[in-house]
C-alpha cells in the first residue's frame, strides 16, 4: 500500500525545538515497558506537534521560545474553532508540555500557555463530550489498536475458536455486534472473503460487503469445519454464523460481554462511570458500570485505522461501516484539516 501524504509538514521538516522534543518523545517510547510511553502515545504528540508547526507559520512565528501568552491565547481560540470532541483539549495539553519541555531546556524563560492552562475549560470550552468521555485519562480513547486485539485475542475464555473469530471479525470488518450476532454462514464467501450484511441485519437497513484478511481464514476453517460450531448447534437449528453454549444463536449483548472479558483479563479494561442502571453501595453511592472497551471499541478501532492509516477516502470508510452519512465518518474520524487533499493537488492537479 502506498505511504500516505503527511497532512502537516513531516516532523523532519518541523522547527528545530519540535524535532527535538519528539526525538526525545521517541527514545522514551517501548511497548514492552510500562514505565515508559507506548508508541500509539508517541505517535499522537508528533501529529499534534506537526499541526502546532503548522499553526506557527499561520501565526507568523519562527520560534516556538517567542510565543507570547496572546499568541498562546489565540491558539486556544484556534483549537477550539477547529476541532470537536476530546482532540482540542488533548492538543492543548501536549502543546503545554512541549512548552514546559522548552523551559526546562532552558531554550524558553517561561511556558506562555501556562496563563490560561488552569483555566483553559472555560475560557475556551474545552471539554469532554460525554460521561463516558469525561472518565478517560490523558492515554486513553476508545479505539483499539492492533496489539490491543492481539492481546484481546490471547486472553479469551474457554471457547478459544470462537471468541478468537468474534475478536478478529470485528476488528477486520468494523461490524456492530447486533450485525455480527445475525450474521448466516451462507453471509460469508470464504473464497472471496467477503460478508454480506443483508438489510434487516444492518443499522441503517441498506445492504452493504465487508471484506476479511487472510488471517481470519483459519479461525473460520475451525469454527466451520473442525466441528467446534457444530459441537455447541447440535441440539438446534438455525444457520447463525455464531452460537452460544447451549446452541442458541448468539446474542450482541453476549458478543460485548466476550469483548468486555478478554480486554479486563489482558489488563486493558476498566469500569469508568455508573449509568442510570448502575447497582449502589451500602452507603447508596452508585458503583461504577460502564467499561472503557467493549465491542463497540473494536469497530471504532477499525474506523480510526481505515482513516487514518490507509489511503481509503470517507466515502468508502462511511459504506464500508455503514454510516447514515458521510458526515458521521467525518466528525468521528476526522481531525479537521485545512491542508488536507493539498498533496494531492500538488500532485495530481490539472494543468
């Protein structure tokens, strides 16, 4: 596949002080140390830090050590106008700590967004857009990466085969769960690799083909043909592609709570807020619910690589996870971006 045009100028291009700091990011970044930041948090500082570079230029300042606390208020004013959802907050933070870096390099006297910092929600609206979004800390989001869905993977319950296809189904095909749980064995076309979502299983009731990647193929040989399926269908019948324990198709609330279970067993997964059903202590104070992933997280982690990581366009991403609109893939997805497609027309313009 080929690379993707960067939407900012690559961090090679940035100011000097940036390159720095994301070297420095960079050398404190292993996946394999918990102490240390994970490469999905690096890789999000560097894409805030080249839009910050960007936003210099507009700004008209050189270096990151002359912003002055006004500038630092204008681009709270300038996050605030452009972005939606968690991203302004969260890219405000990252700008601050850049800063902070700089005083402590002694290549700054003071950090000029510090002025607003403690003040920043209400100055300028910086917030959270849910309950669910309000309980998240400064790494997390609800989109899973792939190591996370390996780990997922690994950590499944005694039905191993099949909790291991529902993890890689969704992953690969961004399905919702009520879909996956209806979905017929005569949905799939093992040859092509290709699903069916007919229209009384879709949300939005319009057909729609989802594809899977080779390595779904042994998980469904197994599930399929090795008699793992048949095994738990003995005593009914139906074509559902999945099946409970007791051989009744199975449910999407049981598909999240699969999700639920193997993210909390491989460490990943947390209760984050009560909702209006949450049971209450002995003191009447509700006990937390909600989990931080669920199958739903899956799906969002399919929509954040499809946009992010390929070079699939919204429209295609919002028929592939069967959005009402195109505009749903967008504020979802889509940081906004006032260069983007500017590559591409560097490249492909008419003359």
């Amino acid at each position: 596949m080929p690379e993707l045009p960067p939407r900012y100028k690559s961090v090679e291009d940035c100011r000097n002080a940036i390159r720095q700091y994301i070297g420095q990011l960079e050398t404190g970044t292993d996946d394999d140390d918990p102490d240390l930041r994970d490469q999905g948090s690096t890789r999000r500082y560097k894409q805030d830090l080249r839009w910050y570079d960007h936003w210099l230029d507009e700004i008209e300042v050189e270096s990151p050590a002359d912003v002055t606390p006004g500038q630092a208020n204008a681009t709270g004013q300038a996050l605030a106008a452009k972005f939606n959802g968690t991203t302004d907050l969260y890219r405000w933070d990252r700008i601050h700590a850049f800063h902070d870096w700089l005083v402590r390099m002694d290549l700054s006297e003071s950090n000029p967004f510090e002025r607003w910092n403690n003040e920043k929600d209400e100055i300028f609206g910086f917030s959270k857009s849910s309950e669910q979004s309000s309980q998240l800390e400064e790494e997390e989001t609800y989109a899973l990466s792939q190591d996370e869905i390996r780990q997922m993977e690994e950590n499944v319950g005694r039905n191993r085969i099949r909790d291991q296809l529902i993890i890689r189904l969704l992953w690969q095909t961004g399905m919702r769960r009520g879909e996956a749980s209806d979905l017929l064995i005569s949905d799939i076309d093992q040859e092509t690799r290709e699903i069916t979502v007919r229209e009384p299983v879709a949300k939005n009731d319009k057909k729609r083909v989802v594809a899977y990647q080779h390595s779904l193929d042994g998980l469904l040989t197994e599930w399929l043909e090795h008699g793992y399926r048949d095994e738990k269908a003995a005593t009914t019948n139906h074509e559902r592609l999945l099946v409970g324990e007791k051989g009744a198709p199975l449910s999407g609330d049981r598909i999240n709570e699969i999700a639920i279970q193997a993210a909390d067993k491989a460490g990943i997964n947390r209760k984050i807020y009560a909702d209006a059903n949450a049971p209450t202590d002995d003191n009447g104070d509700k006990i937390p619910n909600r989990w931080l992933v669920t199958a739903h997280s899956i799906r969002h982690g399919f929509g954040t690589h499809m946009v992010n990581e390929t070079d699939a366009g919204l429209w295609e991403v919002s028929k592939l996870m069967g959005h009402s609109s195109i505009k749903v893939t967008e504020e979802t997805y889509v940081e906004d971006d006032p260069r983007a497609g500017l590559d591409h027309l560097h490249q492909y313009g008419p003359d």
